[in-house]
C-alpha cells in the first residue's frame, strides 16, 4: 500500500495466482479494499460476496455483506 492500491492489487493478485490462502476469505475481502479505492464497486463487490461465501463465520459473513451492500 505505501506506493498505491494499485501496486498492492498486483501482489495480491500474484498471491491469488499461487493459490495462497484458497480457502480464506482474507484474499477477496483484500482485494475487494484495493479494488474499491480504485473506484472498480463492480469487481469489489463480487470479491466481497466472494469472501462472505468463503468464511464459516457468521459474524464476518454479516460484515462483508454489509460492506457489499452498497457498492
């Protein structure tokens, strides 16, 4: 992040790449964060309900869906 949301998607999109971290919500819901400073709402919110399908955990799950809410 200190050289910009776009330099840090590229990192993480190289972490989606590998398969790091498959099966955790932690990627999309990154990636939702970088994609929304970029103004890409469409893509960020996909990638959160993304995130919101991954977890188990029910409290997270009503976070991201919140924060999908209204992109």
């Amino acid at each position: 992040m200190a050289t910009g949301p776009a330099a840090a998607l590229k990192i993480v999109d190289r972490l989606v790449a590998e398969g790091a971290l498959r099966r955790s919500h932690f990627l999309p819901s990154i990636r939702a964060e970088l994609l929304t400073k970029l103004g890409r709402t469409n893509e960020a919110k996909a990638e959160l309900l993304k995130a919101a399908a991954i977890t188990a955990n029910d409290q997270q799950k009503a976070v991201l869906l919140a924060k999908a809410a209204p992109l």
